[in-house]
C-alpha cells in the first residue's frame, strides 16, 4: 500500500529525515516509537503533502507516486492524518465542515454526496460510538475545546471519513484513560484487512489496546530498529539512550 | 472647478422653487466649500485615502448639476427579495419613492425642510458641498414608543441617464422616546462613474433604538461618501453595520454623541475588497456622560492591489466616568500588495473608565490551509471557509436575526 524509499528530507539546509524507507502492506498496523525532535511529525506531515520541505527519494501510494499528487487528492486517495496538534479554525461549523469534508471525499471516489438529513443521521452514530459530545460538533472547529476533545474529534473524522491508511501522530498524549480506549476501539473498529495504520506515539500503552505488526524506533531521521510489539516494552524498559 | 460649480449652482436655483433666503443659506455653503475644495491627505482624517486624489483621478468631467425636476423611472429589480419592507428610492439623488405601507401611518410623520442647519462643528468641506447642492432634506420621524413593523429600506440606485457626475444627498432621522428604526442602506451598482456623498442625521431621543446596517456589495465604478451624525440620549442604542465591499472607494465616517447615561454605540464592518478598490472607515465614538459603552469590530479581507483604512477614535469627556470602550480591527492580506491602515485614537480624560483598542494583521494561515485540505477540500475551498469563518464573528453581531440571514446570503457566507 505504502512504500517509502530513500526518503531525505530537510528544512532550510537543516536535514531531518535521512534515507527513511518503510514498507507498509494492507491491514497491517506499523507503530513509530523516537525522542522529541527525531522526525515523526514531519514524516506524517510529507505524507499528507505539506508544503515547505526539500525532499528527494520516493514514496508510492498504491504504486502513485505521491509527490505528484496535492494534499486534497491525497485525501481523495484514502490518506488521513489524525494531527499531533490539531487548528482551531475559528468561524468555521464542525458539522458544516465535516459534511464539506466528507462529500469532497465522497464525490472524489464516484460515490453520491451526503444530504443534511443523511450525513447528521451518520455524523450521530459515529459521536456516540467515540462517546464525543454531540453539542460540541455545533460549535466552532476545534475552538475551545480541550486539548483531549480536539484529538478525539480527529478520531470522529477518521471514522467518518475511512481512510486507507490513517496516520496518528500521537494520538493518544493529552487522553485519559478511558479517552484512550475509545480511541484505541474506533482504530480498532476500522481494521480490516484493507485499511492500514502508521500509529506514531510515544507510550507503550497505547500498543496494549492497538496490538501493531511492526515497531520501528525512528532517531535523527533513520529507522535504527525494527521489531515486534515487544519491541516497545523494551524500550519503555530500557530508553532511547541504548539503542544509540 | 469652481467656475463649473457656480454654473451648476445657478441652474440648480433655477429648476428649484427655493426662497431668496434659501438660496442665499445654500450660498454660504458652496463659498464654504469653494474655499476649502475637497479634503486631502494634509488633513488628518484624510491621509491614508486622499479623497481629492482619488476624484481627480476618476472623473475627469466633474458636474454637480441634476435636475430634480425631473422624474426617473424606477426599476423594480433592485428591489430586495424574501424581506417585507418600507422603501425609500433615490434615483440619481432624487426621491423617486416613500412607501411605508407596512407601518401605522400616525407613528411615522415625513417631513421636506430646505433650510437645516447643521447641529454640530466641522471642518469637513464634503458637509458643505451636501448642503450646498441637495435640493431638500427629507425627516423621517418616529413618534414616541413605535417600533417600526418592518425595516426601511433605502434604495440608492443611479441610471445611466444621469447629467452629473456628482450627487449629494441628505436625511435626518428623529426617533421619538422608546421608538425603533430598522434601516438598511442598499446600494446600487451602476457602471457610470460618479462621486456619491450621503449625508445623515440620526436623533436617538431616549431609549430609542436604531439598526442600520449599510450594504455595499456588487461591484461598482461609484466614489461614495458617507457621513453618519448620531445624537443619543439616554438608554439609547445605536448598532451600525457596514459591508463595505462594492464601489471603487467608499470612506463611511460615522460620528456619535453619546450625550446621555446608558447610551451605547455597536458599530461593526466588513471590508471584502479586490483589484483596486480602497475604502475606510472612519468613527468618533465622544462619550460624554457617565455609564456609556462604545463596541467596534472591523475585520478586513484584502485582496490585490487593494487597501482598507479603519481610523477609530474614542474620546472619553471628565464626567465619563464609567466609559466601557473597546475596539478592534483584523486583517487578512491575501497578497503582498494588500495594504491594511489601523489607526487607534482614544482620549480619555476621566480616571474609572475601561477602553481597549487592537489591531492585526496578516496572510492566510497556510497550516490552517493545510488542515483543511488534508481533509479533501481543495485550496479555494480551504481558503473560502477560513475567510467564511474569519468574517463570521462580524455577522454574527447583527442583533436582528431575519436581517442577519439576509446579510448572509447577500455576502454568501455559509452557516
Ligand atoms: N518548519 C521547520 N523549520 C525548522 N525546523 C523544523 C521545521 N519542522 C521541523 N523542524 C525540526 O525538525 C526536527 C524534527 O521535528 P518533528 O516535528 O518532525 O519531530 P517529532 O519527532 O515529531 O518530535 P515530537 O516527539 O516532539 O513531536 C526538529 O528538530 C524540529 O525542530
Ligand atoms: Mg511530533
């Protein structure tokens, strides 16, 4: 599904990934473990197409090439990124903007846009499995909510939306532990043998919920190993600073 | 210019029925005014938009002569849908219409005065040319505890058989003890190129409230001036409501007494402008007793070589005590030829007083952007409800829900 080779890729002269390859086949569920400032964000963010980075090697995207492709038509293909820090959009409806989002996606596959009556009846059912108060999704995006509410909304909008591969970029820091359930239970939901997952965390915790296929400690912008899920019990165990 | 204007006075007098006293009271004003000539960026109020630049660079064939003698033909698809309402209809300058069909006609008395005197100071020479060259100036006036059934409003549309290229015109609102006015100013989009000044009195007599939201939006070739005088008494409101977005230029100027306890001024705008287009805004909110509240929101979208100016002055008298002011401006520049001029003026010279001023500016927030297209919307959507949701918070003011939703429409945000 996903295929990254040789990915380097700097911010003005500063080099941030470096030879970066990863392979991600449908259904599997890949975890990235890696200190602060080692590159996680800004893979996810290249992924999705953010512009502002100097990159060279390759990405295929269902055998795409993905630098070819805008940020919407990534979207379009199925790719979804759940943000580390997710944007207030002030002035802008969470449900006017979950159905603009949601059709853009829909029309974009062939599939016949949502009416009001039909999105809100799928926009309700999704709230209540997330346990997401559905008062909130009348307010404006993301604005004045807490920090655990803007990450369970990027929750409600994977769901919605189901993605082919959905990208967590720490998903789970600012959850309480019911919250992380919850969460853990809607990836959980849309697994299948189809859909795959690149979940970026830094707790081990969250891999007792998500059981991953591979852990891969990412450092200065290199995967320096992979392994299983115990791999992350190791390192919660032991710390970056052994595997250095 | 002031041969021109002497000439088209006298024709002026000529098609008129005024007094010899009413001629020589509207000959002080246009020797005032030829005096002065239009105001320019050595004065103050006019140095971010030189009115006499701007004029001078657009209308080549300047001409002040319209004859009110003559009826124009009204065109009944200006006419605003889906809101039963009272109209008034300029024509090129000239009632053509007053239609309060919808009111109690004992509430509401229209008076036609040519003489008027103006209440207040001013240095402004476009007053003077107002008062030089209108040919009457109409009083609406509300009587005491009415509240208007439906809104007025005030159609000023031009056609292209117009002889000028300049048009003044004056109102003056009283409204009595507890009364309410709803006024929407809608205004037209002609392509004939002429320079609109518009001049109102507002008398808000005790508890009185008025709404006047003011609406320029389809693209237009005008010059438009708007000068706004607003008398309040005690408990009054005033809110105004500006879409300032149509004409080429338009400086709306609005100047409020808050000469009565609990009085209070809404004043918010929208600047949405393109290629060209300069217009500002300009308040003097005087708070002059104690326990008045001034509010002012104006946000601005600001496109290629166009450029918005916001002058906000809030001064605060002695016996103020108790003011409540605030005021803000935002900006989005939506290209590196955009230009956003805020100037915060507050005075104060009472010592319990509350008054803030800010101002921001800046581009599209590109990680907002991106959140929005990673989410399947493509960039002109992304852009479209970001600027949607930044405007949003200025029409959401709008006190009056069925004109809030009529705003909406007409500036096509979603809600
Ligand atoms: N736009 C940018 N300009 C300059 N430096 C940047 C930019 N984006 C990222 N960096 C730098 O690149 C490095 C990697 O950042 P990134 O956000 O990818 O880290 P991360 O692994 O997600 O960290 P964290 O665990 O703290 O979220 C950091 O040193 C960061 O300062
Ligand atoms: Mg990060």
């Amino acid at each position: 599904m996903l295929k990254i080779s040789n990915l380097n890729a700097n911010v003005e002269n500063k080099s941030i990934l470096k030879d970066f390859s990863l392979n991600i086949n449908p259904g599997e569920v890949h975890a990235i473990m890696g200190p602060n400032g080692s590159g996680k964000s800004t893979l996810s963010n290249i992924l999705s197409g953010k512009k502002g980075y100097q990159v060279s090697g390759e990405i295929l995207f269902e055998n795409k090439n993905l630098f070819d492709l805008e940020t919407e038509e990534r979207a379009h293909k199925g790719i979804f990124l759940a943000f580390q820090y997710p944007l207030e959009i002030p002035g802008v409806n969470t449900n006017i903007f979950l159905k603009t989002s949601l059709n853009a996606i829909r029309k974009a596959r062939g599939e016949k846009e949502l009416d009001a009556i039909e999105f809100l009846k799928l926009v309700k059912e999704k709230a209540k499995e997330l346990k997401f108060d559905e008062e909130k999704l009348n307010r404006q995006l993301n604005v004045g909510f807490s920090g655990g509410e803007k990450k369970k909304n990027e929750i409600l909008q994977m769901s919605m939306l189901a993605p082919k591969l959905s990208i967590l970029d720490e998903t789970d820091s600012g959850l309480d532990i019911d919250a992380l359930k919850i969460v853990a239970d809607g990836v959980n939901t849309l697994r299948n043998d189809d859909n795959s997952f690149l979940i970026i965390t830094h707790y081990q915790r969250l891999l007792d919920y998500i059981k991953p296929d591979f852990v891969h400690v990412l450092m200065n912008g290199k995967i320096i190993r992979s392994g299983g899920p115990e791999l992350a019990i190791e390192l919660e165990k032991k710390g970056y600073e052994s595997f250095n | 210019m002031s041969e021109q204007l002497q000439s088209d006075f006298d024709k002026l007098v000529k098609t008129s029925k005024f007094s010899n006293e009413e001629i020589q009271f509207k000959k002080n004003y246009l020797d005032n005014f030829i005096k002065k000539g239009f105001p320019n960026r050595k004065q103050e109020d006019w140095k971010f938009l030189d009115i006499s630049q701007i004029i001078k660079k657009n209308i080549s064939d300047l001409s002040y002569f319209n004859d009110y003698s003559k009826s124009n033909k009204i065109d009944p698809s200006i006419f605003v849908d889906g809101l039963e309402h009272n109209k008034i209809i300029f024509i090129n300058g000239r009632i053509e219409k007053i239609d309060f069909n919808f009111e109690d006609q004992n509430k509401i008395e229209i008076i036609n005065e040519t003489k008027k005197d103006i209440s207040f100071d001013y240095e402004n020479s476009l007053i003077d040319l107002n008062s030089a060259l209108t040919d009457k100036v109409l009083k609406v006036l509300v009587k005491k505890d009415y509240s208007l059934k439906k809104p007025l409003i005030i159609y000023h549309s031009t056609s292209d058989k117009i002889k000028s290229t300049n048009i003044n015109l004056r109102l003056d609102f009283e409204l009595g003890e507890n009364s309410c006015l709803k006024l929407i100013d809608c205004f037209g989009y002609s392509t004939a190129r002429s320079f609109i000044n518009i001049f109102y009195n507002f008398n808000l007599e005790k508890g009185s409230i008025l709404k006047n939201y003011k609406i320029d939006k389809f693209r237009n070739n005008n010059l438009k001036y708007s000068f706004n005088n607003i008398e309040q008494d005690n408990n009054s409101v005033s809110e105004t409501f500006i879409l300032s977005a149509g004409s080429d230029y338009f400086k709306n100027e609005i100047n409020c007494n808050l000469n009565g306890e609990y009085s209070s001024a809404f004043i918010n705008g929208i600047f949405s402008l393109k290629e060209n287009q300069q217009h500002e805004i300009r308040t003097t909110i005087n708070h002059l007793v104690e326990n008045t509240k001034s509010y002012q929101l104006i946000k601005s979208v600001l496109g290629k070589n166009s450029k918005s100016a916001y002058q906000g002055r809030i001064f605060v008298n002695s016996k103020a005590q108790k003011t409540d002011g605030y005021q803000l401006s935002k900006a989005i520049l939506l290209d590196e030829t955009s230009e956003f001029n805020a100037k915060p003026e507050l005075e104060i010279y009472a010592d319990d007083v509350k008054c803030s001023h800010g101002s921001a500016s800046g581009s599209l927030d590109e990680n907002s952007i991106f959140y929005l297209m990673s989410r399947g919307l493509n960039y002109q959507q992304s852009k479209e409800l970001l600027i949607n949701g930044f405007l949003m918070d200025v029409v959401e003011k709008i006190t009056d829900v069925e004109i809030k939703n009529l705003i909406t429409n007409i500036i096509g945000l979603k809600q």
